[in-house]
C-alpha cells in the first residue's frame, strides 16, 4: 500500500443541503478515479460512503464517511457530510479536519437553508471553497439562475470556471474557461468524454465569463494586475497560479457545473480540488495548547515533526467495537505502537491502522501528516481527543458541536430496560457526540435531546436495530418553577408531649422574592440566642425541603429569600428534627401570603427560513406567546429571533417543517424563567395534582 506524502493530499468536505447529490458525487468521483469498479447508487443503497443500513433504507445520509482515491498522483480524502439539519454535527466535524469545503447546491432548488448554514461555518473555519452547481441534467435546472442565488447569498467572489453545455435531459458537458476547451460526455455514464472546440452557441457566454475571471484574478494580486493592464488578458500559467492564490486566500470560490447522477462533468471537479485546493501544507500550521505549560502551541504539517493527530469521529458497531477516525496534523501515526491521548493523559494502544472506503478498510503501516485515517479499538479515546507523542503533547481545540434544539422523554416499552437503555445510548452517544441523555431531577422523566425529531428517531432506530432494546417516545414535562412576589412573615411551631422527651421548636421568618435567576437564599438574622446556632442548620434544611416540594402546583419554589429573625427553644425538647419540622412550618405560612405563582421556562429561538416563508412563521409565533426580537437577512435567509415559552414549542420541528417545506430550520436554547400568564396557571395546576394522584376539588 503506497504511502502518501503530505504535499500529495488533498482533504475535500463535501457540504450542502440534504438531496442536492453530495453522496451520488463522491460515488461518482471514486468510480471516474478507479477507486471503486462500479458506479454505486444512493437508489440502490450502492454508494460507497451510504453504507448503514439506515442510511440506505431512507436513502439520505446520516453520518458523514470517508473515502478516497488517486488523482493525478494526488490522494484525494472525500468526506461526505450528511445534508440534513438534523444531522449539521456530521458536517462540523467533516469541515473541522478538510482543507477545503465543496460546496454542492442543487441546480434547481439554488441556495437552500442548510447550504448557507455549510458555507457560514466552512467561512469560520477559514477554508477555501469550490462550488458545485449539480443536477444538471433535471427538469427546470438552470446554471445561470443557481449562480445568481450563489452570487446574492455569498458575494462576487463566487465566479465559474466552466459553464454547461446545454441543461436538462440536454447536459452533456461543461466549456472550460481556463483551457477553452469544451468536454462533452458520453450518456452512459461511464465518465468517458471527448474533448472539442468551443462550440458556437456558447463560445460568446464563455469569453464573457472568462474575462470575469481573468479580471477577479487580477483583481486579487498586484503583480498580476499590472500584467493584465499591460496585455488585456493573463497568460494560461499566470491566471491559473494567480486564481489558486485567491482561492486559498478565500478570494475567489470557482463554480463548476456537473450531474453526479449521469457522472457528466465529474472530471473537472477532480481536477479542479488537485489544482486549486490547498494541500495540508499550504494550510500552515495546526494551532493547539500545551496541556502542562497551558499556553499555545503548534505543530508543522510535517512528517518530521513530532506526532500530533485529532479524533474527528466515532464509530460504534457492537460487532468490530469502537472505530476512532482521525486526521494526522504532524509527524507520522505508525500501526502497532503507542501513542498519548493529551485529553485524559493517558496511553493508548494503536492496532491496525487503515484507510477508509466507507466501511470498507485498507490496512497500511503508517498514515503521514496531513492525511486522514481510521483505528480500531481504542480503549480511552473519544471524538474531540488529541492523540501524540508523549514527549511533546499537544492538545487540538474540540469541535463545537451544535447543541440539541428538542428533547423527548423516552420510556422503555418493557419494565425494568432503563439500564439497558442508559448503556446502549451511551454507546450510541459516543458516535453522536450531539445527543445528550440526561434525568430530569424535577419531573425524574429520562431526556433525550437532540438536533430535532429526525435525529431522535434515528438514535431509537439504532437503540432498536444494534440493541434490541424498544422505547416509546413521548413529549417531556415542562419543568414549571414557582416562585413568589410579595413579602410577608410566617411562623412555624412544632410541639409534641408525648410522655419522657417532647419535641419543641419554634421559628419565625421573613420572605421576599429575589431577582430571577437568583434561587434561593438563607439569612440568619437572629440577635440574642432565641434559636441557638446548633438548630439554625436545621430550620434552613427545613425551609429547603419544604420549598423543593412547592406550593402552588408541586413545583421547586425559585428565586426568594428567607430571614429567620426569632424563635423559641427549650432546653430539654428542642432537637434537629423539630426545627426541622418548625422550618417548613413557617414556610407553608408565610409562603401563602407571599402571592406564590408558577414560573416557565423561556427558550431564545432563532429560525431561518426563505423570505417567503418569514410572514408565516412570525404569524405562527405569535400564536404561540412568542416574542419578537429582531429578523435579519442573512446569506438570502430572513432569520427570526424570539423569545417563546418552551411549553409551545415542543412539536416545533415538524410543525416549521411542514410550513416551510422543509426548509426552516432552527436552533433555540435556555433564556430564563418567568412568570406564566395567570389564565393559563389554573390548567397547569389541574394536571399537576392529577398526575400526583392530589384531589383537584381542593383547588
Ligand atoms: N436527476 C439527478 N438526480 C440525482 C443526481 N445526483 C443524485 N441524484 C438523486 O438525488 C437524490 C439524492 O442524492 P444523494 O446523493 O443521496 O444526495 P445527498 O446530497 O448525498 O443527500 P444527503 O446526504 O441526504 O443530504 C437521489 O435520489 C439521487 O439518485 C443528478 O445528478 N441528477
Ligand atoms: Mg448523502
């Protein structure tokens, strides 16, 4: 197995919105490189990096893979990133450790909701990008119109460098505006093509564009400028040196046109990551921390520097055991040896080493700088870790992960599978490092959250499919929080003779609410011994037990403080438990007077959706107590910021979903408590004593 040297590799994230044929282009770029010897399918479940059986039953990605092939002496990473918002974390974590991103937008959708989420987070990442206009060959594809929607959501520096010849059932290839020289295809798929003149019909669109490109390029280099100034035009070397400079610099982002489905025009997006796209050299250095010196430092991307590599993802199949992919930073990762994981400070076992092809493995001695691979069984090492030479350790900033926008509470359809549960998805949570399972200590429901409903659906199809184990999901109880908002004292006496040793304690105390947010504090306000220190511990416990129970409908009491300012003792009677029993007391009498009232949680939501859904969607807002913070355009995106109670927002996913087409997307987080409308808390209250099997007639 050849090894690759650092300068020969190229590591390409293929991102864009869900359908727009990023896994057909990477089964197409294998089959044009010789990697693969057919031209897998997604409809057939064919495709090299759709390979869980998940994946091929719903025919979208869910997981990004990796795979590879030779391009003119070039080894090409691919990494095929799931388009589906629900599954965004993929394509983090595929853009984290490519050099570059290749951005594919669907020719007659345009710029859609989870392209412009891709090219923002690519942009962070400061990686060039390559365009790809695919499936050229549908009904209503239009180059031109896609390019426009291109050019308005990311500015003039998205320029072609080539444009189709012909569209719909008629695309049959692509006019090179560096050669200028066209390709046209053969229809049967097999990437074969013949090279010829420009041909007339395009010949006047091509010379325009290509003075576009050439003028971008001059643009973007002072020496080049001068040289077009001086001749009108740059000669082919100088334009084509030039335009990878500005690319690399983020200047120009080219476009190629192709259908991955008829493999037409594939070639030249080969050509063009071989060309234009920077090696991990060009990408300088891996910046990280020093784990003991707690400063930064970095790593060359050099073979002969010392080991440095990063866990990107996870794989767990409950048959092969824990797959580790990394990318290699500096230094070579040798199989058979020992590296340090700089995370947990521990060491690891390195075994085989391989490449990937999906979930088809290469094994090979060594994988060198730059170059990404795979290594089964680790014992410690998750995803987000640094693998290095202990001598010289280095730890690589983690990958941000988006966070969960909706939870369900899960149950198990069979009694007593909790444990069985908890430990499955706690596998499953190593190779989808978003999901987060947690117990709520309020409502004690078990939580799953997630990107949206489609992400849990998948994590209980793998809970069902590679486990065995069957849930029901359901919506999760709103963590309602009461509250108070007037002050008042209370007074609480316990007192019991019962034959020898009595029980006595006595308290009094003041409550008044806090600000929110500020839970609950104690003040020990006596003078004079009325209660002696010893006992103070004990109402306080008290007042805590007391106010987690609740009052108005069995909610935690938030956000109030507590003066204890007198009481009485007795010498012999007075114990723990009886101030104890006096502090909740004086709780329940004080608190009734402190007008309690229920509190609920507030999300910060923030939706993206095309304009012509934005009206709709602030209307359904308002429908749901939703407030209004702002819109704002964004990459041809109105996005909506609002603040909405979480009790109306948790079928949200499906319900922007089906107003948008699909096309919405949203991501909403924890802002604060606050007070629930008085019409609305006597419903709250009725469920809460019902589901404690409470009478509501007291009510
Ligand atoms: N007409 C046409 N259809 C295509 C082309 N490429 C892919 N398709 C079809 O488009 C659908 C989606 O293709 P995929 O390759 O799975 O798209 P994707 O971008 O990987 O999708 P996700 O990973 O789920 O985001 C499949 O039904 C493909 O057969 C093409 O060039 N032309
Ligand atoms: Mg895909």
């Amino acid at each position: 197995m050849k090894v690759y040297d650092t300068p020969s590799i190229r590591n390409v994230a293929l991102v864009g919105h869900g359908g727009c044929g990023k896994t057909s282009l990477v089964s197409a770029m294998l089959f044009d490189m010789g990697a693969v010897n057919r031209l897998g399918r997604v409809d057939d479940g064919t495709t090299a990096t759709d390979f869980d059986p998940d994946e091929i039953e719903r025919r979208i990605s869910l997981q990004a893979a990796l795979a590879w092939g030779e391009w003119r002496k070039m080894k090409l990473n691919l990494l095929d990133a799931p388009g589906y918002a629900a599954f965004f974390a993929e394509a983090q974590a595929s853009l984290r450790v490519a050099d570059a991103a290749l951005l594919v937008v669907d020719s007659v959708a345009g710029v859609e909701v989870q392209s412009e989420r891709a090219w923002r987070y690519a942009g962070e990442q400061g990686i060039p990008r390559l365009i790809v206009v695919n499936r050229m060959d549908r009904e209503r594809a239009s180059f031109l119109r896609t390019l426009d929607s291109l050019q308005s959501a990311f500015g003039r520096g998205v320029i072609p460098l080539a444009i189709p010849l012909g569209e719909e059932k008629g695309f049959v290839g692509v006019a090179d505006l560096l050669t200028e020289k066209a390709d046209v295809y053969s229809d049967d798929q097999s990437g074969k093509f013949q090279a010829v003149d420009l041909p007339a019909e395009v010949r006047e669109a091509a010379n325009t564009w290509r003075e576009k490109l050439v003028e971008m390029v001059a643009e973007s280099n002072e020496d080049l400028m001068e040289e077009f100034f001086d001749k009108g035009t740059l000669p082919h070397d100088d334009l084509v040196r030039g335009l990878r400079q500005a690319v690399l610099a983020g200047r120009i982002f080219p476009v190629l046109a192709a259908s991955s489905g008829r493999n037409v025009a594939v070639q030249p997006i080969l050509d063009a990551i071989v060309d234009l796209l920077p090696s991990p050299v060009d990408r300088g250095e891996a910046i990280g921390m020093d784990p003991m010196k707690k400063e930064p430092t970095s790593r060359p991307p050099s073979a002969t520097a010392p080991l440095s590599g990063f866990v990107f993802k996870t794989l767990a199949d409950p048959h092969a055991g824990r797959i580790s992919l990394f990318r290699v930073y500096s230094g070579i990762l040798k199989s058979d040896g020992t590296v340090h994981n700089a995370n947990r400070d521990v060491a690891e076992r390195v075994g085989a080493l391989f490449l990937l092809q999906g979930k088809n493995q290469t094994p090979v001695p060594e994988i060198q700088a730059g170059d990404l691979g795979a290594v089964a069984k680790l014992k410690e090492t998750q995803t987000n870790d640094t693998l290095c030479d202990k001598a010289h350790p280095i730890v690589y900033p983690p990958i941000a992960f988006t966070e969960p926008a909706t939870t369900f509470a899960i149950e198990p359809k069979t009694r007593g599978d909790e444990d069985k549960i908890s430990q499955a998805l706690h596998r499953i949570m190593e190779e989808d490092p978003v999901l987060r399972l947690s117990r709520d200590a309020q409502t004690h429901e078990m939580l799953l959250s997630g990107t949206g409903q489609l992400h849990i659906e998948v994590a209980v199809g793998k809970l069902r499919k590679r486990f065995k184990v069957e849930v029901n999901l359901k919506k999760p109880k709103i963590p309602y929080r009461e509250t108070i908002k007037a002050a008042a004292e209370g007074h609480g006496r316990h007192k019991k003779q019962t034959g020898g040793h009595g029980q006595f304690g006595d308290c009094k105390i003041r409550m008044r609410p806090l600000a929110r947010g500020e839970d609950f504090k104690f003040v020990d306000d006596i003078f004079g011994g009325s209660i002696p220190k010893n006992f103070i511990p004990a109402v306080e416990k008290g007042i805590q037990e007391a106010r987690l129970k609740g009052f108005v409908a069995g909610f935690p009491m938030v956000d109030f403080q507590v003066e204890l300012f007198d009481g009485q003792y007795h010498d012999v009677d007075s114990s723990e438990m009886s101030f104890k029993i006096a502090g909740s007391l004086a709780f329940k009498d004080a608190v009734a007077r402190c007008r309690p009232t229920l509190l609920e949680p507030i999300m910060r939501v923030e939706i993206a959706v095309p304009e012509e859904h934005a009206g709709s969607v602030m209307g359904d807002l308002s429908s749901r107590r939703g407030r209004p913070q702002g819109m704002e355009p964004r990459g041809g995106l109105q996005v909506i910021k609002a603040e909405v109670p979480l009790s109306e927002m948790l079928s949200y996913d499906a319900e922007l979903t089906s107003m948008t087409g699909g096309r919405g997307s949203y991501h909403m987080e924890m802002s604060r408590y606050e007070e629930v409308p008085g019409h609305l808390q006597e419903k709250i209250v009725t469920a809460s004593r019902a589901e404690r099997g409470e009478q509501v007639a007291e009510a």
